[in-house]
C-alpha cells in the first residue's frame, strides 16, 4: 500500500436526512455504523488524509469516536460537491491541498484499491476530474435508466475520455457499456470551478450533475475497475450489505 499524499484529501459527505433510508450514515453493520466503515475504507486507501464532511453533531462525534476526522458543514448544501468543497477550505484554507476525493458515504464494502485508483487519471495534468466505470455484463443493466452508463472515447486498456453521461443505453452498436460509479477525484481548481457553475440544460434532463462539468468544457477521465461497490440507499440494501459483511466476517 502506497503511503498516503498530504496534498490529497479523501472527504466523505454525510448528512442524515436520507429521503429513502433517514439516518442511513449511522446504520449498523457488524457492529460499526457504516460512514465508519466508509472512512476506514478510504483510509485503507492508503492516499491521502481523511476526513467526513457533515452538518450533524452525532455524525461527527461517531466519526471522532473511531479515530477519524469530522469537519461541520452547513446543512443546506445541495451536494455532496459543495459540502466537500466547504470542508476542504475548513480542513485547508492555506490551499496546500492540491487533489479532494469525493467519497460517497454509502458505500461501505468498497475495496479500497478502487478508491485508490479513482486518482489515476489526474497523472495527465490536462484532466481536470476522475472518476470510475465497470463495464456492465448484465444485459438488464443496459436498459436500466437507474444505471448510469459513461460514454467515452478509449485512452487505453482502462481509460476511457468522458463525452457524456445518460441513463440511456448508450453508445449504440456493438461494444461494451460502462456502468458510471459516482467516485470522483478533483483539481482543488477544478472544485471550486465547478461548485461556481450554474446547472446546465444537459443536467437537468438527465439529472446527473457530472453533465455540469463537461457542458462547460471541463475534461473528465475514467478509470475502468472490475466491481461496482455496494451502494445502500433503500433499507433492502442495507440488508445486503449487512449480509456481505457477514459473509466476509469483515469488521
């Protein structure tokens, strides 16, 4: 495991007002609420520093608890995007910082060489935010609008330029669809560019936030991993995650 980089920092958004699952980030599975679980995930990363960004005091105290870092966030950011870039002035309003992860706090049994390999592609300097991608292998996933699929022109065996992002299925023809994971890892310029974007038209038909960056010109690349982590928005998930769990006998 490589030694963590004190110009990266891996931020968690976490709020407890889930409309689906409310007070998910302190769910427990096997015995430790799950934004612990995220956070020792992204620590296993190995890096950079971590940190949870929340607007709740018994999110933090749990985080703070298990050794972790918590930084109070107002309560009314509309994303996770904007609640991270608010904890990472707090966390280092210096700029020393030059690379943030934005690691989704429900997503608990994520290996940690994926989190890791979401910064791969910001080794080329013109790329201004990473994120991931697992090619779909399941034919229902192709028409799923709940899947996000990326569509890219291919850099190399595992690296794809972003040019857009839809819940159709897409790009026609024979091929592999790629499966979008929402991990993403930004410039700390490109951050704050994007919390001062505007929603573009693309956005909005397809709700999916990502359309912002690559409306206004801002270059995405994607680094292609095997498995799409276990996400837990709905209490059916969370079963799954507290079987997986088990099953691994993974605390």
């Amino acid at each position: 495991m490589a030694s963590p980089d004190s110009k990266t920092a891996l931020i968690i958004p976490a709020r407890m007002a889930s409309t689906r699952l409310p007070g998910k980030p302190l769910a427990d599975i096997a015995g430790v609420p799950m934004i612990v679980h995220v956070a020792m995930r992204a620590s296993e990363a190995g890096v950079g520093m971590v940190a949870v960004a929340t607007d709740s005091a018994e999110i933090a105290e749990i985080v703070e608890k298990a050794g972790f870092r918590a930084v109070m966030t107002r309560a009314d950011h509309l994303s996770g995007s904007d609640r991270i870039a608010e904890a990472l002035h707090t966390l280092d309003p210096d700029g020393f910082i030059e690379t943030v992860v934005n690691v989704q706090g429900d997503i608990p049994a994520t290996e940690p060489e994926t989190i890791g390999r979401v910064v791969d592609p910001l080794s080329d300097p013109s790329v201004d935010i990473a994120t991931i991608a697992v090619e779909i292998t399941d034919e229902a996933e192709k028409t799923n609008p709940n899947i996000v699929k990326v569509v890219g022109t291919p850099l190399g065996p595992t690296r794809l330029r972003a040019l857009y992002f839809t819940r159709a299925t897409a790009p026609h023809g024979n091929g592999p669809l790629y499966h979008h994971v929402g991990l993403y890892a930004y410039r700390r310029a490109a951050l704050e560019k994007f919390i001062r974007l505007e929603p573009g038209t693309l956005e909005r038909r397809e709700s999916l936030e990502q359309l912002r960056a690559l409306e206004n010109g801002m270059r995405i690349d994607v680094e292609i991993v095997h498995t799409v982590p276990l996400g837990v928005d709905t209490p059916e998930d969370l079963e799954k995650a507290r079987r997986h769990f088990a099953d691994a006998g993974r605390k």
